[in-house]
C-alpha cells in the first residue's frame, strides 16, 4: 500500500507544537541557555535550537522537557531519526504519573516512527497515547486506516465510549469499510457523515475530496453490480441530495470528469450504457453538446455518433475546441476503421486508411520536421498520440491481433515529424 500524507501526521504534528511545559529550577546558565533555545525555536530557527538543547542536555540528560523540545528542533529540520531518539528518551524518563503529558511523549515518537516508514511502531505508539489520554483516539485510528490495519480502526472506534466520536469518524469508518470491500456500510456511514457535514467545522483536518471520492467509488462498485432497483435508485438519489447539500463538495467539473476522460467510471467499474447515461445525466448539472459530446466519445464508445457529431460541429467556428473536434473526429473514424477492418479482414492498403492518414497528416504542418521541444508543445499531442495507440490497443488487444495489424499503426508512426520521438515510441512497442 503506497503511503500518503494523510490526516493522522497532519494531527499528530500539530497536537503538540503548542504544548506548554514549563521550566524547573535550573542554574543561571541553564536558565539563559534555556530561553535562547526557546527563541530561536519560536523563530523556526531549528538548527541553532537543537544545539543550544543539546548542550543543556549534558548536564540534564533525563530532563524530559528539555528531550522533547530538543527533538522538535529535529523533527521542523526533517530529521526524524535524531528526533525519534529523543522522543524515545521523553517517553522512558516522562512522569508516568502525568498520562497526559506521557501521550504527548508517546504522540510524538508515533510522529517519527510513522516518517521513518516504520509503521508497526508508529501504530503501536499512537494506541498508547490514546489509552493514556481517550482524546487522541483520532490519531490512533486513522493511523490503523492509513496503515491498513483497518479492522483494528473498526476496533478502536467501536470501543470508544459512546458519544465520544464526532462525525469526522464517520470518514474513517466510510474508508475502513471501503478498503474491505464492504461498499454497502461504507456509502450507509459516508450518507451520514454528509448529512451532518460543516465544511467550517475544523475539529479535524480532513481531505474532504479523497472522501468524497471514496463515496462515490463505494456507489459505484454497488450501482455496477446490483440487481435491485430500489436500491440503485436510493444510491442515485442520495448522491444528488449531498450535491444539492455541498456543492462545493461535488464540484461540477470533477463530477464531469468522472465521464469524460478516457480512464472514466464507466469503463473502470464496467458500468453498462444505460447505467452509465442514467448516472450522467443524473450526476453532472445540465450537460451541454460539448458535455456530451465527451461522453458520448470516452465512456460509451458510441464512435459513429462522436464521428457525425465533430462533422457537423467542424462545419462551423468552433474557436479553440477546434483542435480537440479534429482530434475526437479522427479518433472516432480511426475506431470505426478498426472495428470494420477486424471484422472483414481488409487489405492494409485500402481507400479509408489512406483518408486517416491524410486526417493525421494535419494535426502538423505540412513539410516540417520538428524538435524534440517544438514537438512536445504542439497542442494536445499527449492526447493525439495516447489516443492513437489506445484504438489499435482495444480493438486489437491479443497478443496475435496486435502483430497482425502492426504494419497498419506503423503507418501512422512514420508519420510522425520528429525521429527521435518516432523512434522511441516505436522502440517502446517493440517495433524496432
């Protein structure tokens, strides 16, 4: 599982920053060494801190304070393993009296584990602060969320004393369940956390698109598959009451996104046409031609209506869409080529494939050779060339297929007008 910089560090940093300690009895020296320490702390002057702490240390090696101020001086400068050593001193030399402030020792050295990348520890000592003070359970179980050790999240949350989580833990809950694959609770505790979300409630940090996101992923993998129209009928219309409810939330253009792209939703939870144009056009505020244009093109694959549409379009002024109507209008009739080809076993040679490649031809301008940065610039390149490989990959995706119609995508590689980029491409395919 691929770490993020997630919610749990976010908190554990911040809960102690701010802490107040305040200073025992020291000598003379001590005492000024003390406060230049704390100044150039409160400067974000680290280095110089670290040093001074260091000093004073000598002679008070087992002064916890003076451990965890000096490993903070470490932790702002990045250097986590310094930082951890003396987090680990805090917690072995701490007043284990005090449960509050051993929490804090314990919080920290979660900290510096957790950016180490050693996470068992980590884990094990966020549980710790939190069975010494009940206020740290978020780090402790969004840390087991992060970690994947999302039964133990579970755990940590159904164990706390009733009443004592607010509704920020609906989203670890929402994510728990998501990565167990139990989509159902998952959307049943994200509605909930919806119904009651305060975008100005700042309790806790969160990253409010990663769980809108896992919202929307969990009704998806229940919408692909369910049989029971009641049930998608609810889900549909619970996502468009959390539009209505936070609009800055389901932003329009993202919730367009997730149609109109070529890695879209409906093609990767394997959505059916007529599941993917009710959630279209359910989901995405009054989509216009171009909306659906898109649409049409990337999710539903409906090639010939894309390729009569961006006909009848290019007919007029489209001002700046008109490289990206081109770029749909070849793409359409290159599929639909394809898709003819495979299926009559055309010569390589015929009349429509020399027509593409005229369509090809002019997405560049005529007789030049371009540089490498000339032609990484040209306008939607990525897109052209991505799209290009894309349909011969997906209709010709056997191993056997794909050598059949090599010399056809050859073709159009030679094509392009620059060696270098040509080649590396070719190289990448195998074809060299």
């Amino acid at each position: 599982m691929s770490k993020l910089i997630c919610i749990a560090k976010t908190m554990k940093i911040l809960c102690y920053l701010l802490f107040p300690f305040w200073l025992s009895a020291q000598d003379h020296l001590t005492e000024e060494k003390t406060s230049q320490a704390m100044i150039h702390y409160q400067d974000k002057e680290y280095a110089q801190a670290a040093k001074l702490y260091e000093e004073i240390l000598e002679k008070d090696y087992k002064n916890s304070y003076l451990l965890t101020q000096c490993g903070l001086s470490y932790y702002h400068q990045q250097k986590f393993q310094e930082a951890k050593e003396k987090f680990r001193l805090a917690t072995l030399y701490g007043n284990v009296d005090d449960r509050e402030t051993m929490a804090l020792y314990h919080s920290n050295l979660s900290a510096a584990y957790s950016n180490l990348d050693d996470d068992e520890p980590a884990f094990e000592h966020a549980v710790k602060a939190y069975y010494l003070d009940k206020e740290r359970l978020w780090n402790a179980a969004s840390m087991a969320q992060n970690l994947g050790r999302y039964d133990d999240c579970l755990k940590l949350m159904n164990e706390a004393e009733e009443g004592t989580l607010h509704n920020a833990y609906r989203t670890l809950y929402g994510r728990s369940y998501y990565r167990k694959e139990e989509f159902r609770k998952a959307i049943q505790q994200y509605k909930t956390f919806f119904d009651h979300y305060d975008p100005n409630d700042d309790t806790v940090p969160l990253v409010i698109r990663d769980d809108r996101n896992f919202y929307l992923y969990s009704c998806l993998h229940v919408l692909a598959k369910s049989d029971d129209e009641q049930e998608v009928n609810e889900i549909i219309d619970q996502v468009i009451q959390v539009q209505k409810a936070h609009p800055m939330v389901m932003y329009r253009q993202d919730m367009l996104a997730f149609f109109t792209i070529p890695k879209n939703i409906c093609k990767t939870y394997g959505l059916d046409v007529e599941m993917s144009k009710r959630l279209f056009y359910a989901w995405v505020n009054d989509p216009n031609k171009y909306d659906e244009l898109l649409f049409s093109f990337y999710a539903l694959n409906a090639y010939h209506d894309t390729y009569q549409l961006t006909a009848k379009y290019l007919q007029d002024d489209v001002g700046e869409l008109e490289r990206e109507f081109h770029e749909i209008h070849f793409l359409s009739a290159l599929h639909l080529y394809l898709q003819d080809r495979k299926k009559q076993q055309t010569s390589a040679n015929d009349e429509r494939l020399e027509e593409l490649l005229f369509l090809f031809d002019d997405f560049f301008e005529a007789d030049r050779i371009y540089s490498d940065d000339e032609f990484m610039v040209i306008p939607r390149i990525e897109n052209l060339l991505m799209g290009l490989l894309a349909a011969f990959r997906s209709n010709y995706a056997k191993g056997e297929e794909q050598e059949r119609i090599a010399p056809v995508l050859i073709k159009f590689l030679e094509r392009l007008p620059n060696e270098s980029i040509r080649n590396k491409i070719k190289d990448d395919l195998g074809y060299n």
